[in-house]
C-alpha cells in the first residue's frame, strides 16, 4: 500500500504519529508524511519522509492569534447530549470553523490534493483537526481514518451535533462543517460526505477506560512513546535517594505562546516541602518566572519522558498528551493542571474518575492544594493501583505492528 500521513504543523503532533508510521513501513508499505515545511525536520530525523505542504504556520500560532486558547467556545469538554443545546453547539462549529478549522487546514488544502493525486495513496491517515486529510482521501477515492490522539471530544461532539441537527426545522439547518468542506469538495469535483468529519474509522490512542462512547469505527492502538532524538543523561542511571516527582508545565505550549499557564511558582512552593526529587522541565522564561529553584529541584530544558517517567512516583504536569500518555503507559499516578481547551478537561476528570490521578485548574490551584494533592498521590495507595490498572489496560491494547493487517483489510474495503 501507499500510506499517507497528514497532520497540521505541530511537532508533537508529528510524533503521535511517528511509530505507526514506522509499523506500517516495516510491514513492506510506501509511507510519505505531509505538513507544513515548519515540521519537516521533526519528520525527517524520524527516519520517514517528509513532504512540505502549504505555508508555515502552527496550531499554536492559530490559537495566539485568534485568542482561543480558553473560552465557552474552545471547550469541548461535555460532549454528551443532555449537555448541549442547538443555539450553543452551531455557535461554537461556527467559530470553531471560522477561527481554527479553517486557519489549520486551508494553507494546506490545495498542496495536498495536488500531491494526492500525484501519488495516489491507498489510505491516508490524518490528524483529527487535519481535515484537509479527510478532503484529499475523498478526492482521489482512497481509504481514510483519523489517527486521534484525543479524548475523542470532536468525534463526539459532532455526533451530539447531528442529533440536534436533525431535530431542527428543515429550514434552520445549517452545518458550518459540511458547508466549509463541502465548498473545497466541490472546488475539486467531489461532493460531501460525513466522513469527511470523523473518517471512515478511527486508530484510537486514547485507553478505552478513559474514552467517551462513540458510535465511530474505533481500531483501539497502543501508545508508543517517540520524543525525537533523545539522549539520556547520566544521571537517570544513577541510584534514588528519595522519590521522584515530574513536573513538566507543557512546553510545546511554553515555546509557542510565550509562556506556560501552570502556576509554576506555587508548584514549587507545594514541591519543595515534600521529601522528594523534583525534576522539572523549564525553558529561559520559566527559569526567570521561577527565580531560585528549591534544593531538592534538577532543572533541564528537556528530559525523554519514556526515560524519566519510569523513574517517577507522581507527575504534575499540564494535561498534554504525550505527558499523560507516557504517564499513564508507565504506570505514573498524576496531578494535572488542565485548561478548559480541547480535551484536556475531560481527561484530567476521566484519569479522577478512574482512580488514577488527581486535577485542579490552575487558576484555583494553590500551593497548599497542589502539596495536599501530591501527598496523596505518594502515600494513598488507591492512586498507585488506579495508575497501574490503566497501564495494564494500555498493555493489553494491539501495537502499532498488531493494527497493520487490520489497517490492510479496512483499506482495501473502504478505497474505490
């Protein structure tokens, strides 16, 4: 087969992707990835091959720019019917799509349905914002799925959304989704079709346990950790004298808007007074923001999170989810510090519910609450066994080499 890879430009999105993508080429398949030229060098030093697509640009920048890092409308959190209503629901696709979709994917759109119909891929397999992906696949009639990396809060949300559509009279329905993909389908001589949105199926990261129902074709995958070219420092060799805590304030974020939204100063606050290691992930700004680092604290820009976080007792981090991932494949109970944006609210309130972390906003988080919350991680045993029924959970799902024959079987059904 001809796999194609598509994804907005954002490194760690890239990597999500990264072991499929070398699954699928150890099984014997063509693989190209296609992004923004932003990201070619993250694709390239992963061994696969990169093809530049559309202007540069990041999700990040789209967010800085529009100011939608968190508001009502960039919370997609309770995606669940009884939570919903019409007037609220077609506001919120509406600016999702005037003010994200569109800015993550037209740049793109074009490049990749010339590069689609150059090369002719048997699937192709798309980022859930890069929907750019779902119009190129349908273009050129070859198979498609969203690789989510997400509490499914878009594929869920839309379904919600065409429950409600359906219920409204025939002359008040309108579909901002169908109405912006279905303009560049016809632009291309193609038509709209739902799946567009959502995929014919969808390879799922995310643990069942954790994962809102869906009525989608879901391929439960293993999440493998990639985190670029890495080296490991000498000193995750060396023997513990105390336990290790994490703290990583998100810095993919951090880099991109200029600064991180954890409240940095009250965790080392709450950190400082716990016999324990801290290790924290800090760029120059964070460095100036923190000031003098407690004692018990080791300071690095970056640090592998498949290396450190097997070394770990708790992590306290931003609710990202190469982090949470890493976390929760490793068994790591987590405090998580979470905005109201995409799915990270409704992961933070799933890892709870199913005992194996704690989370407070940070903007309601202080010292006192992020000392108590991490205690409790470390000395109630309930966190530890909670974190390691999710690990044994994550340990029983298909790897990326277990999902390549299914991947055959749903291509050669699915593409005309």
């Amino acid at each position: 087969m001809r796999v194609l890879f598509a994804t907005v430009s954002e490194k760690s999105h890239v990597l999500t992707m990264a072991p499929l993508a070398w699954a699928l080429t150890n099984a014997g398949h063509e693989v190209r990835v296609a992004s923004a030229p932003g990201v070619t060098d993250t694709i390239t030093n992963a061994g696969l091959s990169a093809v530049p697509i559309g202007t540069e640009h990041t999700v990040h920048d789209m967010l800085a720019e529009h100011e939608t890092v968190e508001n009502e409308f960039s919370d997609w959190s309770e995606p669940f019917l009884d939570k919903q209503n019409w007037e609220t629901l077609l506001l919120r696709y509406q600016i999702a799509v005037e003010y994200a979709f569109k800015s993550y994917n037209d740049t793109l759109l074009d490049d990749l349905v010339e590069f689609a119909r150059f090369w002719k891929p048997d699937l192709v397999l798309w980022d859930p914002i890069t929907f750019a992906g779902g119009v190129a696949a349908q273009v050129v009639g070859a198979a498609h799925a969203r690789l989510n990396w997400a509490v499914d809060v878009y594929g869920a949300m839309r379904e919600v959304f065409l429950q409600l559509l359906e219920q409204q009279p025939a002359e008040a329905r309108t579909d901002p989704m169908a109405d912006w993909l279905g303009g560049h389908l016809e632009r291309f001589g193609s038509e709209f079709h739902e799946d567009v949105v959502n995929g014919q199926f969808t390879i799922d990261q995310v643990p069942t346990s954790i994962q809102v129902p869906l009525s989608l074709n879901r391929i439960p995958m293993r999440y493998t950790p990639y985190n670029g070219r890495s080296v490991i420092s000498s000193w995750l060799n060396e023997p513990q004298e105390r336990r290790r805590i994490l703290l990583t304030p998100g810095m993919s974020f951090a880099k991109a808007l200029g600064s991180t939204y954890v409240p940095l100063k009250e965790s080392f606050e709450a950190l400082s007074e716990l016999d324990v290691e801290i290790v924290a992930t800090l760029g120059e700004k964070e460095r100036e923001v923190v000031g003098t680092l407690p004692s018990n604290t080791r300071a690095v820009e970056f640090v592998p999170m498949h290396a450190v976080l097997p070394t770990c007792s708790a992590v306290v981090h931003h609710g990202g989810f190469g982090t949470w991932s890493t976390s929760a494949l490793y068994g790591v109970p987590q405090f998580l510090l979470p905005i109201r944006m995409a799915d990270m609210w409704i992961k933070a309130k799933q890892t709870e519910k199913v005992g194996a972390g704690l989370y407070s906003h940070p903007t309601e988080t202080t010292a006192e609450s992020l000392r108590e919350g991490v205690r409790r991680l470390l000395e109630e045993s309930q966190f530890a066994e909670g974190a390691k029924h999710l690990r044994q959970g994550i340990l029983e799902t298909p790897t990326p080499n277990d999902v390549v024959g299914t991947l055959e079987g749903l291509t050669a059904a699915h593409r005309t």
